[in-house]
C-alpha cells in the first residue's frame, strides 16, 4: 500500500490532490456552512500512485463503488468494496484506499457534516442518535453488501442522495437532508453498538496518529524507533508491535515508502537531480534510493520519471 501524508501545503497527485495539515486532518471543504456536504466522483487511477493517502476529516464519508473493486482501510479495519457496494466511514476516522491487483476503481464520495442529522448541539437527536455513533471508536467502518436485508435500502438512499445532488432542483437540500435521516435512522437501528471501545484501544488510535504525525515531520532526517517511541510516550518493542497492529506492516517499511513518495514530487521537477530527491526524502545513500524505489514502485526512478514525463 502507497502512504503519503502532507503538511497544509498543496500536494498534486497525478491530476487529483489531497490536502491536509500536519496531523492528517483533510483541508478540503466538503460543502458550504449553510449545507455541509459534498457529493465527488473520482477514481483510484487519477492518483499518481493508484490510492489515496491517510487522512482524516470531522465529517462522515458515505463511498459508494461504481466500477472496480477497492481496498478501503479505516483504523485498523480493512474492508474490500465492489461494484455496487457502498461504506459507511465514520467521522474522523483515519482511512486511505488503493487498488486490488491493480485494478482501477470508480467510485462516488458523500461527505457531511453530522449537524445535518443533529440539528444543534444537545438536541435530543444529538445526544440521544448521533454522538453515540460518532463517538464510538469501534464503529469506524460498516461496509453494505447485501448481505443483511436492510444494506439494499441503505445503499438505495446513497445513490437517493446523489441523484438529487446531481440534480439540484427546487427543494433538494431538503430531499437530501431527509434521505441521510432516514440512512442515519437505519444505521442506529440496525448496526450493533453494544461493544463500545475501551480506553485502551482508544489510545492506541491516538498514538498512531502521534507516530504518523511525528514521522510527517522528520521524515527527511535520520529516524530511529527510540525517538519515534519516545514522541508517543513508549518504549520501542510496544511501539512496534503496536504500529504494525493497526497499519499491517512494519515502522520500518512504512517510513520508507512514505520517504519513496514524497520523493516522488523532486523526482519529476526537470530542476532536481536524482540524488536531491533522494536526499530531500531522508536518504543519504542515492544508490540505496534507487533500491528501494524499485523494490516498491517496480522500476527505476530513472525509467520512472521519463515515464511520468512522457504522459
């Protein structure tokens, strides 16, 4: 899986961007004040890389496949989505997505703020419906596949909300806010919450985001898991086995193949030699650089960038 996480500068992907600040919050607008959401198709092949990168947002994302397939990761959940299948990723939950044996994915992205269900703050609903679902770490993800009853009409409502998005006649900020209290309504009904999540598990998720947002910021310096350890108040060996827990894979080869794409930027300016980019992304050796580039992306950075220069 390709990881890229960005400071609050703009960051171009192959025709498609993300932007976030240090500790991965996505800057996007998604809608207005007055009506907070936001319905976007995009598609997995216009990223430079073929997925999107770790990120979070305080609002909720409802995806639903168009075409493709998808390996979608919330927290530490990891959920494969088909044509015609949809996900339900909860607020402020870190998710990224990339492709399955390199097949492109298309895909409709609905984000809204949860005020749209609420109301105002300490509305019954609020109290009652929607922080309990919001805050629940354990509910990071619910993906609907038609394999219990009430998944067609949930995802019957998504496409319900696109439609009228699309359409924007008179009246369709009603129409929508109305389709996603009856999704939400669903969704409390229907989806078990009895389990919660403990204190624990719900440090850990703010210890990886201390540990992504650390090596975000040193990542063009000489890293050791001691000082990574040390960010997020652990001693090494917890540090480890905790990172690779919820990202499924080593520190080491995350903060590899993040320092391989932010290189990829310097690699492709006609201004910047092979072993600035190399340098500029945390690696001393260029000839180590050209290693573990083609241990990841398949090629050389050279054959690389005439590649990307030749579109």
């Amino acid at each position: 899986m390709n990881i890229l996480l960005k400071t609050g500068n703009i960051l171009r992907v192959g025709t498609m961007q993300i932007v976030t600040n240090k500790s991965q919050k996505e800057l996007k607008e998604h809608g207005s004040y007055q009506f907070p959401i936001l319905v976007s198709r995009e598609c997995l092949s216009g990223y430079e890389t073929g997925s999107f990168f770790w990120h979070w947002h305080p609002e909720v994302e409802l995806t639903l496949v168009t075409e493709g397939v998808i390996e979608y990761h919330v927290n530490g959940s990891v959920f494969i989505l088909k044509e015609g299948q949809a996900l339900f990723g909860n607020a402020n939950s870190l998710h990224s997505g990339n492709m399955v044996e390199g097949q492109d994915c298309h895909y409709i992205s609905i984000t809204f703020d949860p005020r749209l269900v609420y109301g105002y703050e300490n509305s019954l609903i609020y109290e009652k419906y929607v922080m309990p679902v919001v805050l629940d770490g354990a509910l990071c993800g619910v993906v609907f596949d038609g394999s219990q009853g009430w998944h067609d009409e949930m995802v019957g409502l998504i496409r319900g909300i696109i439609e009228a998005y699309d359409r924007q006649t008179d009246g369709y900020e009603m129409e929508i806010t109305g389709k996603i209290l009856h999704f939400w309504q669903l969704l409390v009904l229907n989806v078990d919450r009895k389990r919660g999540i403990s204190p624990r598990e719900q440090k850990d998720y703010e210890r990886i985001r201390g540990i992504l947002s650390f090596i975000e910021k040193n990542y063009d310096k000489k890293l050791t898991i001691e000082q990574i350890a040390e960010s997020v108040y652990m001693c090494t060996s917890q540090c480890s086995r905790l990172f690779k827990k919820y990202m499924k894979k080593t520190l080491f080869d995350f903060i590899l193949e993040y320092r391989i794409e932010r290189s990829l930027a310097d690699l492709l300016d006609p201004d910047c030699s092979m072993s600035e980019a190399a340098a500029a992304s945390g690696f001393n050796d260029s000839n180590y650089y050209s290693k573990v580039f083609v241990r990841i992306k398949g090629c050389a950075p050279s054959v690389y960038r005439k590649k990307m220069r030749e579109r």
